[in-house]
C-alpha cells in the first residue's frame, strides 16, 4: 500500500510516497525561504501563488523517482489544517480532484499530527504514551499522546510560538529569515555569561508558555546598547536562545512528572535546534527517561510526514468525502 | 459518425461559480450565484456537484475529453481553487485542458448574428484600476484585439474609432475617463459581470477545435496583477485569528 502525501501549508511544498514496507520511497521539498526572506516573514499570497506552480510538477516527479504508477497509489494524504488558509486550499484543491480522478480515498491530516508522528518514522519508534513537545513557527504545545488519535493539550504558548520568537529577535538583530538557524549560528560565538534573560512563566507552576516578553526583553537589551557590535549580537542570540531552550526544558519536566510518563517525543521545526537537543538529552540521563526526536530532514515541513500521517488514518479505515474544506485554525485536541 | 465532445467547464473568477458539461449539443450548467451571491458554491461543493453532474449524464469522468478552464483575473484564492482543481483532474485522468480568458467570457456575451462592433471589456479591479480588454467578433467567437491588462482608468491604450459596445461593471463608476483615455465613444454598456458556462463552452470548444490545449502541469491561473507586499506577516499562529480572516476567500 502506498500513500501520497502532500504539505502546502505555510511557505514549504512538500510531496512524499509512503510505502507501508519499505517507508518514505519519495521525498520531495520546496523551500520558499529565498522568496519571503526579504519580508522577513512569510507573505502568504506569494506562498500561495508558489504551492500552485510547484505542487503538481512535484507530485509528477515523486511518482518517477519511486516508480511508482498511478495504481500503485491508494490514497492521496494532505495537509488540512492548521496553516495559511490560501495556501492550505491549493493542496487540498489538488488532492482532492487528483483523488476523485483515481477513484482512492483523500485524507485531510493535521499538520502538527504529521509532525508527531514523522518522530516515530524510525527504525526505533517510542512507545505509548508519551509527552510530545510540539515546536515550531506556528506552535508551542505540549500534549499528552495516550494512543494514536487520543491526545490531550497539557499546554501552550499564550502568545508567540518559540519559532517566531526566534524569527522576530533575528530581525532585530538584523540576521536573515529563517531566524531560528541564524540565532543558532550566531550564539556558538557568544559569551553566555554575559547577559541574563528571564525564564517566563516558569516562576508560577503551570505547563503554558509566553515568549512574548523575553522578546521585549531582548529589545530592551538591544536598545540599552549605544552600539551593537558583532560581538553584543552574538551575546544576545546565546542569552535569547539559553532562555528559550532553558523554559522548554523546565517545562517539558514539569509535564514527564504531571503525567508519569517516561518518553518524551519532540516534533516541529524549532526540534531541529543543537542547543535545544544538547539541553533535552541532559534532561532525560537525569530523570532516566527517553528522548525522541524525528530526523533532522523531517523537522521542517514536510510531505513525508503527511504521508506517513494518512497511511496511519488510512489503516485505521478513515475516509472522507468530496468536500474541499481546509482549517486554518484547528486544535489538535479536536482529532 | 459524428464524435460526440463531452467536457467540463469551471470557471471561478466572479462572483458566480461556472460548472457545466457538454455532451455533444446538450449543455449542463450547475452554475450558481450569478443573482444571489449568498447562494455561489463554497470551495467545498465544487467536486459533489461535478459529480452530481456526470450521474445525471449517466457518464463517468472518464468519458470526459477535455477540461475548459476560466483563468481569470478574478479573486486570486478563486482562480487558485479551480486551477488545483483543473491541474487534479487533468493529471489524474490525462485531460488536455483548454485555458479561456473569463473576460473574453464576458465579451462573448455581447455576441449576436451579425455583430459588427467591437466589444471594450472593463472590469472593476482595484480603485482608479480596472482589468480591460478588447475583442471582436470572428467565426463567431471573441477574438482577442490587444493585449488584457490590468491598468489605470486615465491610462487605458487609444483605440480605433469605430462602433465599440462596452461590457463590465468597470465602465459604471469610470466610464468618461475610459472613453476620453481610449478616444472612443460607446454606443451601449452591458453591464455584465460574471460569464457563463455557455460562453465559456463555446470559446473553450472553439481554442479546442484549433489545439490550443494545454497539458495538467502547465494550468495556470491568469492574475494580471502582482498582490500587494505591503506587511508580510509572520508564520501562522494558532491565537491569530483576525489577520488569518483577512486572507480568507470562499467560493
């Protein structure tokens, strides 16, 4: 059985085939970064003008690269929501006919579902339950995962996700778009020592986040500087970062000992951060719990784990009807 | 023996959603929302009603020839919908597909035996701009003059005296400084805005007739105009729902 999975809901195309046998047999992504990083930011009429021009060529090379034949496919997987809701409407629009012109079932996934579960598209998948830090430009979650399909919200950011903090303090500091891999970059020069940020929301219990004000915070660093030099940025990004890394952490410990649970999986694409890896191996030798994470191609949006996600849906006998109809808003808690 | 020509037509770009079939001389047409706007189809019902419409043909979408497809301009999301949509179905069952200018379209209307005037196509765009075209009438179909545009109503390209008929709802708040800008005088504005599935029909099977098909891969929608970058917004986030609305679009 194999599944076609298609991601279009923010600024990356993604188009996979997922072969129950021999796992991801195609993986094709379009990065749109280059085209929004003069905005600094994602312009979603530009995103969405790009789905519609790379989305069905994609799916045409995805195909050849796998040989596989249009039989060979049995259901077309894609991103339903949360996302962009023009940008989610050219995959579903695709999806959806493409589906009805072969005569096999569409499946709408759930984009951070598909990002849980591209952490379990290993040779060593972690068991249920387990905690899942969800963590991305768009999100900051953390859920208890009790079985497939049966998640509840243990918490989340009350304003900006992680990566969007990162995004906005890159901007600041005058580093390009994506700001998450730039901040990395730059805080391996920096002095930690240097400055020190708060850790919010972590003084009072409770497992939701703000990074709303550590970004004024760091504003306020950078405006009681006269002159930024390289050297000022780089102490900045570490202490930013420290901070971020450091409030997940206590965070997701706080949700291991909340819910008993032994495994944590983190997904998203702020899971792809080194220090933030560094920080969460060190948490788990000392509570003696397991840490997963998905590859590091599959951070990112993905079509792989769009796949991957609607062959999970398809065993478990989901269909859905003809209707074009995307969520841009769309807890996962509603699964 | 006479081939019977079946095809699907869509067309998104105004405010009424064009879907109809032709199957040799009878036409279908499950258009809606060209009078009440309230009952256009959401993006939701366009492939149940494709469907709907191919049981009551007693046919299956395989049988289908060819796909005409309205490009626009119109509301971006719209041309995008039926474009995935078009690419889907055109990839899926191996369709050539025959693009159409839905102003074009809107020209067609104006056409009757005998026709001799040209046809100014005026829509309403943005402000002081309009989407214009002009066209004339050959073999019975639209024929395109000068190139579409999307332009300022004071900047529109002079013309050729002659009989002109105006079409559009461009010409209603603008249309003394579209004819001094043209240098024409219009004999009569039908003020038509949405096209229809038997227009589209038939320059669709007209471009057809001559191969002017395209192949799934090549399905564009036609914008004529560059989105405003004024802004750009930061990755979606779950709390932001008012900005998210601003870009929401149904059909």
């Amino acid at each position: 059985m194999r599944v076609l999975g298609i991601e279009t809901s923010c600024d990356e195309t993604g188009v996979a085939i997922y072969d129950e046998h021999q796992g991801i047999i195609a993986n094709l992504l379009y990065s749109q970064i280059e085209l929004h990083r003069e905005f600094g930011g994602v312009v979603p009429e530009l995103a969405s003008r790009d789905h519609i021009r790379k989305t069905l060529p994609m799916i045409d090379e995805a195909l050849l690269a796998s040989g596989s034949k249009p039989e060979d496919i049995h259901a077309i997987a894609y991103t339903a929501g949360p996302g962009l809701v023009g940008a989610l409407l050219v995959g579903a629009s695709i999806a959806k006919s493409l589906a009805l012109a072969w005569n096999i079932p569409s499946l709408g996934i759930h984009h951070m579902e598909g990002h849980l579960l591209a952490a379990l598209l290993t040779d060593n998948p972690p068991d249920y339950p387990f905690v899942a830090l969800l963590v991305s430009g768009g999100h900051t979650q953390l859920m208890a995962c009790h079985e497939p399909e049966n998640y509840d919200l243990l918490g989340e950011s009350q304003d900006d996700a992680a990566g969007e903090a990162f995004d906005k303090v890159a901007r600041m500091l005058g580093l390009p778009y994506p700001g998450g891999p730039a901040i990395a970059d730059l805080a391996t020069e920096g002095k930690a020592a240097r400055f020190s940020f708060p850790r919010p929301m972590t003084s009072k219990p409770g497992l939701d986040f703000s990074f709303s004000g550590l970004k004024t915070f760091t504003l306020n660093t950078i405006a009681s500087l006269k002159v930024l030099s390289q050297q000022d940025k780089a102490d900045i990004a570490v202490a930013f970062q420290e901070a971020v890394v450091d409030t997940i952490r206590i965070k997701c410990e706080r949700a291991l000992a909340a819910t008993g649970m032994n495994s944590l999986v983190i997904a998203g694409g702020v899971s792809a951060n080194v220090a933030l890896r560094e920080s969460l191996n060190h948490l788990s030798a000392r509570l003696h719990c397991q840490v997963f994470y998905p590859d590091f191609r599959l951070c990112t949006d993905n079509g792989a784990m769009i796949a991957f996600a609607g062959y999970h849906r398809l065993s478990k006998g989901h269909r859905e009807d003809l209707a074009i109809n995307v969520k841009p808003r769309w807890p996962m808690v509603e699964l | 023996m006479v081939v019977r020509v079946q095809l699907l037509a869509i067309d998104t770009s105004s405010s009424a959603t064009l879907l109809g079939l032709q199957l040799g001389e009878e036409i279908i047409d499950r258009t809606r929302g060209k009078e009440v706007a309230s009952s256009r189809y959401h993006s939701r019902d366009i492939l149940p009603t494709i469907q709907q419409m191919l049981a009551e043909a007693h046919m299956g979408l395989d049988e289908i020839d060819a796909i005409i497809f309205g490009q626009g301009p119109g509301s971006f999301t719209g041309l995008r919908i039926a474009a995935g949509i078009v690419q889907g179905l055109a990839y899926g069952l191996r369709l050539p597909v025959v693009p159409v200018s839905s102003m074009a379209c809107l020209a067609q209307v104006a056409f009757r035996e005998g026709i001799q005037c040209r046809v100014a196509v005026a829509l309403k765009a943005r402000l002081q701009e309009v989407y214009f075209g002009t066209y004339e009438f050959s073999e019975g179909v639209a024929c395109l003059l000068g190139p579409e545009m999307v332009v300022d109503v004071t900047q529109t390209p002079r013309q050729e005296e002659g009989t002109w008929l105006g079409v559009g709802d461009g010409w209603e708040d603008h249309r003394d400084s579209l004819e001094q800008s043209l240098g024409i005088t219009l004999e009569d504005v039908l003020a038509v805005t949405c096209p229809t599935v038997e227009n589209l029909l038939t320059l669709g099977r007209w471009k057809l007739a001559r191969g002017e098909t395209l192949s799934a891969l090549e399905v564009r929608p036609k914008y004529m105009r560059e989105p405003q970058l004024s802004g750009a917004r930061q990755v979606p986030e779950s709390t932001n729902l008012v900005e998210r609305g601003r870009d929401t679009h149904q059909i």
